[in-house]
C-alpha cells in the first residue's frame, strides 16, 4: 500500500509540474512569443513593469523587422456587453490585428482575417453561447457600453486554464476609434499598454533584448528605462527579475520543490518495499536454500525475485491511478487547478509505465540479490544467521525517510505562518462592507456626484467616493513632482491616487497629521495627502502646510495618512500620493450600512446603478474578498505541501513499522530469554524503543539546519516576513518522536507478550 501511496503522490505532484511548465503551451507560437518589459530604475530601486508605451510597437515593426515578425499593443477592456435584451460584463483587449494569429486561436465559427477593421470583435465560445445561444454569431451586432457597435466576425475556443489570455472573453479592433489608445502615438510615459512580440524563426530573445535594450531611452528624460523581450515560455514560471532583465526566480522554485518531493517521495515508498521484503528474509532463507539445492541458479532467483517486484509494482500503480483520480478534484481545488489526467495521451502512458518499470527494478533490486545470495548449506543445517549489520541500510533509510518529513513539516509551518504573518498586518484602512464597482459608461462616470447622492438616500451606505484605483491596488505612478529640498538630478517615480472628497471616510483611513480633504476649504482642489512612506521618501520633518509643485502649480500637503496595504501584503507600502486633481475616475467605493443586512444593501445600491446605466449589469467586489486574493498563491503552496506532508509521514511510518517488525523478529530469542529473567513488557519496550529513538534523533538533527536554511533563503524574497522561531523546531522534533513511538510500539508490544517457552523450544 505505500507503494500505491507513493506512487498516487509522485503522478499528482508530476501532473502539477506539467501543467506548470507546459503554462501557455496551447498557442502553436508560444515559442516564438514574448512580451516587451521594462526594467525601470526609480527612487534608488529597479523594478520591473510589464506595461509599456504606445510608440513601443511601432519602432519594433519599423526598426527591427529581421528580428519581429509581429508587434501587437493591447489594451485591458472591461465593459458592458448588449444583444438585445442581454447584458453581459466581459472583459476582454483593446488589441492590433496580428495578435490572433500569434495567439493561434482556434476558430469555431468566421475567421480574424479581418480583424483590422475597426468595428470588428472576436468573442469566445462561452460568450458567444451567453449571447446568442446555440446561433451563428458572425455578422451579429453588439452594443459596447452603449457607446458604440461592433460587429462580430469570428468566434474562438474557450481559452484552457493554463495560459496567461484565459481570461480573455473578446477582443476588439484596436483602430477603433473609440479605443483612447489611439491618441498616445508619441506619448513615450503613459505605460498603460501591453505590447506583444513574435520573433523571426531564427531570432534570438537575448540578441534582440540587447538590441532594444536602450530603444526608449532618447525619448525619456533621464533614460530611466531598459526593454527587454521577456519569452512566453518563462512567463509563469519567472516573475522577479534581478538587474539589466535577468528573470531568476519565482515559481520555478516550487516547481523544483515539489519535484524533489515527488523524488523523494517515490524513492521512500520503494525503500519501504525493499525493507519489507527483507524484514522477514528468513522465512524465505530456507526456500532459497532448497530452490538452490534443486539446481536453480542464483540468477534465476534474481529474475524471480525481480518479477514478484515488478507484479506488485504494476499492481501498485493500478491503486495509485485510482487514487490519484479519485483525489484530483480535491487536489485541484488546493492547489488552484483545472488538472486531469490525459488517458489518451500515448505519451503518459510511456511515461508511467517506465516509471513503474524503474520502481519495480529498484524497489526490488535489493531483496532479489540479497534473498538469492544465502548460503544453502548454512540456511538448511540452521546456522543461517542474518548479521549484525543487516539491519543497518534500513536504519539509514529510516534516518533517510524521517529527515524528509521534518523538514517538510517545518517548511509546511513556516509558509503558513508567512501568511499569517502578513494576513495580521495593520492595513491602515477598514476592508469590513466596503465593496468597489467599476464605471464602465460614460453615464456613470459624467453624472457621479448624483449617483452619490441617490446611494445615500438609500439608507443602504454610509460613505461612497470615487477613485482612480481599486481599494486593493495603486494603479497609476506619476513623475514631475518636486518639493523643498527635493534633490533636482533625483528621478522620482511616485504612486498617484485621484480620488474625491469623501476617499478617506469611506475607505476609513487613519489620519496622523493634518487633516482630511474638505468641501469647506476651496484650496483642497489640487491638495496633496500623503502616506508615512511618502513623508519619509520626501524626507518633509513638518509636511503639512509644504506644497508639491506638479504641472506648474504650487498644490498644498493638508494631511499625512498610515500607510495602507494596498498592493502586496508581503511588502512595506509605497510613497503614495493622494490628490483632488481634477480626473475622470472609474472606480467607486460604498462603505455598506452597518444597520442593514448585506444581501438588502446590495440590491438597493443595484438598483441606483441601474437608473442611471441600465444597460451594464451592476457588478461589484468586496475589497476583503480582493485582498484575501493576494495570499492565494502561498495559500495553494501551503495546502500541497500540507498534503505531501501527511502522506509522506505515512509512508515513513510504514518504514518505520517495517523496521520495527525485522527488528522485533530478529530479537525474539533475546526478549524471552530476558522474560525468562524477569523482564517486563515496559522494560523490553524502553530496551527496544531507544534504537528508534536514536535514529529519529539523528533525523532530527539532520533535518534542522537544512530547514532553516531553506526557509531563511526562501523568506528573504518578502520584505515582510515571519521570524522563525525556535520553538517550532522543538514541537516538530517531539511530534515526529511521538508519531515514531506510536508507530513501532505496535511491534514491540506484540513481540513482548508472546509466550517464551515457545520461542525457546528449538533450543
């Protein structure tokens, strides 16, 4: 059975490494494909930023055209969708016409020849179904926002899970011209826009990254920017980038983590088998000894031996395809998957059954020239004896087994209290009933302060304000500030977030210094608000009252806020501005009634959402649901490490008992001669018990100092992190001894009570 564990174990953990490295595989070009990233160098640190500007696209197409095949700007598009009497939100790109064919979407119904038209869309299988229902879509009209009409000229399969565009509902001409993209064509510092590249078949992604390494610096002052091509194929897998582009980390460490573990994993299930079958090798000493005695040959016991593995490995991995596939629906929900298994892929079923050939040869490897070595004569006369040393590979094994649990069961604590850790953080702000929505039409975003109006006489809110970011997030990073005593050769990068009167009630922030923005006082339009992190970016002693001079005016600093955790929670928040500048925002946030149940507050809200856009469905998100998005990754890591743990303790504890079960049978002659001599069952229970608690020990020690330096190394990636306290060491070390305890007493106790005269009538 612990074979069939392991076995489970390793496809599961080998099925989440596929569908993680093989991220984005579903596009014929994916080799081909990168995306433009600059590397920005601000405020003394270099990060990266995969938006970029319009004019990117252009001078790649004209400047490069050995190297770039296609170059496509895109755009995010959230909007509302019309046929008829159905509306639909979707989201979807703003995007130029080479980006289906370098996606190489699969077309059910019309072609994307033609998507340069400019009120052409392409929809997705399941929006196409939402709206037209089982008809043809092509040629069909749809209402965009009510603003404007496009029409539908192809539709394409559902995007799977595993690429980066699965989200993707439509995309739509970026000629149109109702696509405000089209008005930055010089515009060298709006880095809203994503731009996708495909290369040459004998282009380079490290050559042609050279080569437009400095392509935007001429057109910024300072030459704050670096480009490079980051290729699709590293996408998921590498996220942090480290100086001049290199991506050296991000999810690929879990990937070689799980890896290891599902090595690990699988090579303890065939130790645990190799132990079993040697733990009661005498009892096949004399079958060995009369099968040589009849002239059977040692190879022939090898291939015999070798044979009843291989039976039971085959065997194995029967139980572990069921289990695996009975689990995968739980297994996918931790670990945020849509994973199957591919049946009809000749290509796994190569893969397992020459994993199940390797296992079988190695679990069973070592029983077959140990069995088949015993001398005949020795085992028959009954002077076989198995040595003292015989038992010493299993003790290693066990050691080998118990220093991988520990450390997993640290890492698996420590990861979880990273999360803690960081879920625990003040926020600086109050996530409890606030919900955001998006204005995606212009009647919303022109006739704001009457919506506002009318959701306060609802009874339904306390506060609503707008915003040019979502609660959660910092959307916008401005340049040009200055300030007394501003350095002017120092290039400053600075989060913005537009917002109105009413932002900081409704988002209940923590006022330190200062006060907030009033409709009292007429100087507060175009007044500053700053959080900790911008007063100590600014280095300002006494803020309040200083101004920020930004687009040739002189604006006032009337308050400093706490920072707020908007953006990753693992991080210290950054120097954030927040403005009354006069801007047409998109996001909304309502502070719910603490007097009126949730479900009764959201449909009196919808219901003013409606009135003055009836056309867009009221869609809305609570910011603690937003927020709690953020440890999702970490979440999903620590749920599958939590699973491989347990299932990994399991399978040591089966080689354990095994051990436990050769020892207890090599030692029955002593424990009743020591019962003979008025032993009892305690005393022969400390007397076997302190070999096994030796080697867990051992294990203990090993496993220590390899933890912490893993964890230590994988905590630095945060600048938020959890201390590693001693004492998680000390309860994993005594829970893994008392788990050791339980598992062998079973053996030693059995072996205890039996009846001594039995045990010594051969003598």
């Amino acid at each position: 059975m612990g074979l069939a564990i392991g076995k489970a174990v390793a496809l599961l953990i080998g099925l989440w490494i596929w569908d993680e490295i093989s991220f984005n595989y579903y596009h014929k070009n994916h080799a081909r494909l990168g995306e433009i990233v600059s590397i920005e160098t601000f405020n003394g640190e270099t990060n990266s930023d995969e938006f970029s500007s319009v004019p990117i696209a252009a001078s790649l197409r004209n400047n490069y055209p050995d190297e770039i095949k296609h170059a496509s700007l895109t755009r995010e598009l959230n909007a509302g969708l019309m046929v008829g009497d159905k509306k639909i939100n979707a989201y979807g790109f703003w995007a130029e016409s080479a980006l289906p064919s370098m996606l190489t979407l699969n077309m059910i119904w019309g072609r994307y020849n033609h998507f340069s038209d400019p009120s052409s869309i392409l929809i997705s299988e399941s929006l196409a179904k939402s709206l037209f229902g089982n008809e043809d879509p092509v040629n069909k009209i749809i209402s965009v926002n009510r603003e404007f009409e496009v029409k539908v000229i192809g539709v394409y399969e559902n995007l799977p899970f595993n690429t980066d565009f699965r989200d993707i509902q439509f995309l739509t001409s970026w000629e149109n011209k109702n696509n405000s993209g089209n008005t930055h064509n010089d515009d060298w510092l709006d880095h809203h826009f994503q731009v996708y590249v495909q290369l040459q078949d004998n282009a380079s992604f490290t050559v042609i990254s050279s080569k437009i390494k400095n392509l935007s610096k001429p057109h910024i002052v300072g030459g704050w920017e670096e480009l490079m091509i980051h290729p699709m194929d590293k996408w998921h897998l590498y996220t942090n980038f480290k100086g001049e582009g290199r991506n050296e980390e991000g999810r690929i460490q879990f990937v070689w983590l799980f890896g290891i573990i599902g090595v690990f994993v699988l090579v303890l299930a065939c130790i645990n088998f190799m132990n079993l079958s040697t733990a009661r090798s005498e009892k096949r000493a004399k079958e060995v000894g009369i099968r040589k005695t009849m002239g059977s040959s040692r190879w022939y016991l090898i291939l015999q031996f070798i044979g009843e593995s291989l039976m039971m490995t085959f065997i194995a991995l029967i139980i572990a395809l069921i289990i695996a596939l009975i689990s995968l629906p739980s297994f996918n929900l931790m670990a945020g998957k849509h994973i199957f298994i591919p049946f009809l892929q000749y290509s796994f079923w190569i893969c397992i059954l020459g994993f199940a050939l390797l296992t079988g040869l190695l679990a069973g490897s070592y029983p077959a020239f140990f069995l088949s070595g015993y001398k005949p004569v020795k085992v028959l006369k009954g002077n076989f004896k198995i040595g003292k040393l015989a038992s010493l590979p299993r003790k290693v094994m066990v050691v080998l087994q118990f220093s991988v649990c520990i450390a997993l069961i640290i890492g698996t604590i420590i990861v979880y209290q990273q999360i803690q850790f960081a879920k625990n953080r003040p926020l600086g702000y109050s996530t409890q009933r606030l919900i955001m929505t998006e204005m995606k039409s212009e009647s919303l975003k022109k006739h704001f302060d009457a919506l506002r109006n009318d959701l306060l006489q609802t009874g339904a809110v306390e506060n609503v304000a707008e915003s040019s970011s979502p609660s959660t997030e910092v959307m916008n990073a401005m340049m040009g500030y200055s300030w007394k005593g501003k350095d002017p050769n120092k290039l400053a990068i600075i989060g913005t977030v537009f917002v109105s009167y009413d932002y900081g009630k409704t988002m209940d922030w923590k006022l330190l210094d200062g006060r907030d923005f009033s409709r009292d006082f007429p100087t507060d339009s175009g007044a500053f608000i700053l959080n900790e992190a911008a007063v100590k970016f600014t280095g300002l002693k006494n803020p309040v009252g200083e101004v920020i001079h930004w687009r040739n005016k002189d604006n006032p600093i009337v308050g400093v806020v706490k920072d707020m955790i908007m953006q990753s929670p693992y991080k210290q928040a950054d120097p954030t501005f927040f403005t009354l500048f006069d801007r047409r925002n998109v996001f909304v946030l309502i502070r719910l009634s603490r007097n009126i149940p949730t479900p009764l507050a959201i449909s009196r809200i919808e219901k003013v959402f409606i009135r003055y856009d009836p056309d867009t469905p009221f869609d809305y998100a609570f910011t603690a649901d937003n927020y709690n998005l953020k440890f999702s990754d970490e979440e999903h890591i620590g749920n599958i490490s939590t699973v491989f743990c347990v299932l990994a303790i399991i399978i040591s504890c089966l080689g354990l008992f095994g051990l436990a079960s050769y020892i207890a049978e090599q030692r029955t002659k002593e424990i009743a001669v020591r019962k003979v001599l008025g032993a009892s069952i305690v005393n022969l229970w400390k007397l076997l018990s302190s070999e096994f608690v030796m080697l867990v020990m051992i294990s203990f020690l090993i496993a220590t100092p390899i933890a912490w330096y893993t964890l230590h190394q994988w905590l630095q990636r945060y600048d938020i992190r959890t201390p590693i306290s001693f004492w998680i060491f000390v309860i994993v070390g005594a829970g893994t001894l008392l788990i050791a305890l339980l598992t062998i007493s079973y053996q030693i106790l059995r072996a205890s009570v039996l009846n001594p005269v039995s045990q010594l009538r051969s003598e």
